[in-house]
C-alpha cells in the first residue's frame, strides 16, 4: 500500500512540474492536458484521475509556485517593518520588499495575469498575492491617518502591473525604485 500512495505522489509530482513547465512556455490557458501528457509522457487520463478539472491542476501548481515565490503575506508584514522608524524609509522598504518578490516571480505573475479572467483559480490565487502587498502597503503607511482613496492610490503604485510598467523606464534598478517610492510619497503628501 506505501509504494503504491508513493508511485501516486511522484506522478502527481510529475504531473505538476510538467505543467508548470509548459505554464511558463505557453501560458496557463495555452496548455492542455493532452500537452501535458505528451511532455510527461503519459496518457492525459492519467492527469484527470489526479486532477479531474483544470481548476484543481492550476491549484496545485499555485501550490508550488506559492512556496517558490514566497510572496509577501498579511502576518508578516509587520516584521519588515519593524525597525524602520521616518516614512521616507519605511517607503523605500516597502518599495525594495516588493520589488524583490516582483522580480522572484515575474515570470509566473505575468502568466497568471495575462488568464486570471479566464481560470478562477488564477484570480484567487493573484487576489492572495494582491492582499500580500496590499498588507505591506498598510503597514509602510500606517503612521500616516491617509484618506482611503489616498491609500487605495499607493496600493495600485505598488500592483505588479505598474512594476511591470516600469521596467520599460529607462535607468538602473535602483532609480526605478526610488522613482516608485516619490511616487508614493507624492500620493501621501497630497492627502495632507
């Protein structure tokens, strides 16, 4: 009974990386599960009896791509602030936070944009990663008492399609992110 829960758990396994591979060169909405099982080298039954709907395989690659990402999350956010006394610094943290997880998952974050309107579990899955950053967002600012639209702006400066944006403006990693992070102070001093 072990071996076979185990010979299971490695096909499950393979199932999932092959389709992340194929995620990443196709696109999610792209991959079928007939490409899936030809990459893997597998009859596409074998993929529906571990993972009957597109929804639960996408599920289980978000799994993976979660623990890959390490996208930031609600309960940890106030630990990264949490020795960053003046809002310029705390800005420039915030900034740098989601410019490292940005750029650790961009691949996989364009993907999952570009079908989230198409795949449910894509938008749940970039709903979490919204509420990761949004959360950063309220911690870098919350010595400021902003005006909801104020901080709703400042949310959206940080979203993964303004970053995305912004790798198209010319000039250093490091000037993007200072750029980002007046703009952000811009937002806030407008709401005094």
């Amino acid at each position: 009974m072990k071996n076979r829960a185990k010979t299971q758990a490695e096909m499950r396994d393979r199932i999932v990386s092959t389709t992340m591979l194929m995620h990443d060169e196709k696109g999610v909405a792209a991959t079928s599960f007939v490409d899936i099982a030809r990459r893997a080298g597998i009859g596409a039954a074998t993929i529906y009896r571990h993972f009957p709907t597109l929804g639960s395989l996408v599920a289980a690659c978000g799994a993976h791509v979660w623990k890959e990402m390490d996208p930031p999350v609600p309960e940890r956010a106030s630990e990264i602030f949490k020795d960053v006394v003046g809002m310029e610094d705390r800005l420039h943290r915030l900034v740098d936070e989601v410019d490292r997880f940005y750029r650790r998952g961009a691949l996989r974050l364009t993907a999952a944009y570009a079908d989230r309107h198409l795949i449910p579990e894509l938008d749940e899955f970039l709903r979490a990663v919204e509420a990761g950053v949004a959360a950063l967002v309220r911690e870098a600012v919350k010595v400021e008492a902003l005006p909801d639209a104020v901080l709703q702006l400042v949310i959206v400066l940080t979203d993964f399609p303004v970053w995305t944006a912004m790798q198209r403006v010319a000039g250093a990693d490091l000037e993007r992110r200072r750029a980002v992070a007046r703009l952000v102070g811009c937002a806030i001093r407008t709401a005094r």
